[in-house]
C-alpha cells in the first residue's frame, strides 16, 4: 500500500530506520496483521506510543509516532510526526485520491448513519461500494474507512460526526467528497455549541474538503437549512414541501414498510420502503439525490429503495412472544425521539402502544426544556409511559400534569420488572434512549 519513505513524505514526518513497505494500517494492536503499520494514537486514558513494540511483536512493519523520546530504539522503522491523529488523516487523504470514484459525505444532526445506509443502498444497485462501517465517523475512524479503498470500487458513502468546530472540516479535508448531504439540525451537540445556529456552521464544514462542483444536498423541510446559500455552490433540496427538487407525496404505511410517490423533474415515481417512518423516507429522497448525482437514473434508483437494511440497534422491529418491539437504542435527540415516537404512533397493533424512554445526554442547560417538551410527542403516538433516567423525571412531570398514564424510576431493574408485568400479547413498544442509558437492556428481558 504505501512504503515508509512515502509515508514520512506524506505526512511531513522523519522515517527512522529503514525503508519498508507496508500493506495496511492499524490504531490497533488487536487488529494488527503482518507488514500493517501501526498508528500510534493518544487518548484520554492511554497512548499509543506505548505498544509499538506489542505491535511489533504482531507483525507490524512500521509505526506512526509523536514520541520523540526512544524513537530510534525500537525494532521496527518509525515514522516520527507531529501528530498521529493528523498525519493518519493527510495518509488517508493521499490515498483516497488515487481512486477516481463517486465518494459521497454524510453529516447532520440526526439520522447519518440510517442516510448513510440509505445512500449505500441506492448507489451498490450500479457500483460496487464502499461504507462507513457503524458509526466510525470520527478523526480515527474515518481514515479506517478510506484506507479500504482499492481499484474494484466505484462509489463510497463517508459518515462524518462531530461533537465541536473544525471537526467535520478535517474529515472532509481527508475524503474530499464530490457530493455532500446534510440530514438536519437538531439539537445535539447543543452543549458545546450553544445555539443550532453554530450547529448549521459545524456542520457546513463539510465543504472544506469537498471538490469545487460537488453539490450540496439538503434537507428542505428543516428550518435552518432550507434557508442555506452558498455562493457558487449548486444546491439541491429534498423534502415534503413545494419547492424541494426531490420530493414525496401520499405516504402510505403496509403491511411491509411503506410506499408513496417520488416527485422529481415534473415526473412521479412509484417508490416502496422495506421500514416504516416518515425520516426513512426523508433518507431515501437525499438518497435519490445523491445517486442522480453520482450517475444513476431515477428507473435504476426507486427500486433500489427495497435494498435499504438498518445498521445496529437502529429502528429494529421485531416480534417477541405476540409483542412489537421497536429498539432504536443507538442514540437519542428530540429530533430522533419525534420520529421514533411516530414510528410508533403509526404502527398496527390490536393492543396498547407503550413508550419506554431513557435519558437524552450531552444537552446541556436546555435539557430540563428539551425533556420536558418530549411529552408532546408521547402523547401524540403513546397510550403509555415508562420513564427511565434523572433527566427523564422531566418529562414524567409533564405527562403527570397532563393525566396521561405514566410509569418512572432512576432504577432500571425496577422499571423493567413493573413493564414486563405490565406487557400483555398484541402491545406494541419502543425502546429509545441515548446509547449510555443502554435501553436495550431492558428490551432484552422482553421474552
């Protein structure tokens, strides 16, 4: 893949020993194969440069390292940088552009990694494609993704995330997308950046690396983004409204998923979703836009749509002993807990419609607000509640005030063991939370 004097070319780094050629790359000595080089990355309870000889002893060829000290005692050739986190990147960079693909960036507040999958979907009908695997969508797992790149592919889907400015910028800088998509803005993050408006600025960071005619595809329907211009940057809008260049009408739910009709160049499609929720069909509108982009026709691409499967514990319906089970326990926002809940609210059951909620973290001071208001989305797709987590008790208070029917506790033994009593045959539940309230976990005791 790369030797390592093109390596220390690339990243501005100093080779120390000889050269040699390595045929992979590793931030982990668990993953290392033989002739891999091995990244040597810091985190907040570890750092890297401390198993360069563990991944030497697994076959490493070479390592990447921001350690001066003792660089020239180890037994296989270092390549001595600044900083690992960044030369990985200017690596994964050099070799994402020796591959003339169509490499499409994802980002947004909620719902990347369903689009993501979506977009896969669509362009794997036409190339063979490359992915995000789950959400490795950061400065360590992005450049995972890019480095699987080879010659047999000819389109790629990149999940980019962030928690903070200038973090999605890097990531672009390294993919370099020619077509980009931005789900929403929502409310995450909103600790660290204060106002939805900062979030739309983060998250435009996805042009830094994007090529110069790289269009820009954004959800019409969302506040922020519907009012987006970039100068001489071609933009492409999709949604429900009037005016979206890709749009949907006459949704309607079956026994399957769901079909409505696809608007796009004065012309409707016929389109079939294998998943209910109205944000799926959000997805696969973005979805449409990037495969026309990419080269698709609109023929090749609806029925695409019936490729589309969910990834981890996102949206997964299940049937567990004559009860509907709905786990969406990846992550959680008010944007993903409406749609979630109307999920809920429009699916077929002959019994009662239970929603078992946990936290929403990483808030901030309008948590207390933002939980509360969760209650209207309850009541609107709910005939129940069970409440779980310190935030949560928000949100009870609300429905409490309301006489809607209620259950909490901050004890998850507690609150599991009063909803399996609680569930009979033909109820339809759903689990949503953050992924550190671990929901799942009581989905499971659901036999």
């Amino acid at each position: 893949m790369f030797s390592a004097k093109e390596i220390a070319e690339v990243t501005g780094g100093r080779l120390i020993g000889t050269d040699v050629q390595v045929s992979g790359v590793s931030t982990d000595t668990r993953t290392i194969e033989k002739g891999m080089l091995f990244v040597a990355v810091r985190g907040e309870s570890f750092d890297g440069n401390d198993f360069i000889e563990a991944a030497a002893e697994k076959g490493a060829a070479a390592a990447l390292s921001d350690r001066e000290s003792g660089a020239e005692s180890h037994s296989i050739p270092v390549i001595l940088v600044k900083d690992t986190r960044a030369a990985q990147l200017a690596l994964a960079h050099y070799h994402r552009k020796k591959f003339p693909l169509k490499l499409v960036g994802v980002t947004g507040s909620v719902g990347k990694t369903s689009t993501k999958d979506m977009v896969y979907a669509v362009l794997s009908a036409k190339y063979n494609t490359l992915r995000t695997e789950g959400n490795f969508n950061n400065d360590i797992g992005l450049p995972r993704t890019l480095f699987r790149l080879n010659r047999d592919y000819g389109a790629a889907v990149i999940e980019m995330g962030m928690s903070d400015f200038g973090e999605i910028s890097v990531l672009s800088k390294a993919a370099a997308p020619d077509i980009c998509i931005i789900t929403n803005i929502g409310w995450c993050h909103i600790e660290n950046l204060k106002t939805r408006e900062n979030i739309l600025r983060a998250k435009l960071e996805i042009l830094d690396g994007a090529a110069e005619n790289a269009p820009l595809i954004l959800n019409g329907d969302d506040e922020f983004l519907k009012t987006v211009s970039v100068p001489g940057r071609r933009i492409v809008k999709y949604g429900m409204s009037e005016g979206c260049d890709v749009r949907a009408e006459n949704v309607v739910l079956t026994a399957e998923g769901q079909r409505f009709a696809l608007v796009y160049g004065g012309r409707k499609y016929a389109a079939e979703l294998p998943v209910v929720g109205e944000h799926h069909v959000m997805n696969s509108l973005a979805a449409f836009a990037a495969g026309i982009e990419a080269g698709m026709t609109p023929e090749e691409i609806v029925p695409a749509f019936m490729r589309y499967e969910a990834s981890g514990m996102r949206q997964r319906i299940e049937q567990r002993s004559g009860i509907t089970v709905i786990l969406d326990c990846y992550n959680a926002s008010p944007t993903s807990m409406e749609s979630s809940l109307s999920v809920l609210g429009g699916m077929e059951c002959s019994g009662r419609k239970i929603a078992v909620l946990g936290d929403m973290l990483e808030l901030g001071e309008m948590s207390t607000q933002l939980h509360a208001g969760v209650a209207e989305y309850v009541t609107k797709n709910a005939d129940c509640a069970f409440l779980y987590g310190a935030e949560m008790q928000h949100c009870r208070d609300r429905l409490a005030a309301q006489g809607f029917e209620v259950h909490y506790s901050q004890d998850k033994a507690a609150l599991t063991e009063e909803l399996l009593k609680y569930l009979r045959p033909g109820d339809a539940v759903l689990f949503k939370g953050s992924r550190g309230m671990r929901m799942e976990e009581i989905a499971e005791k659901v036999k």
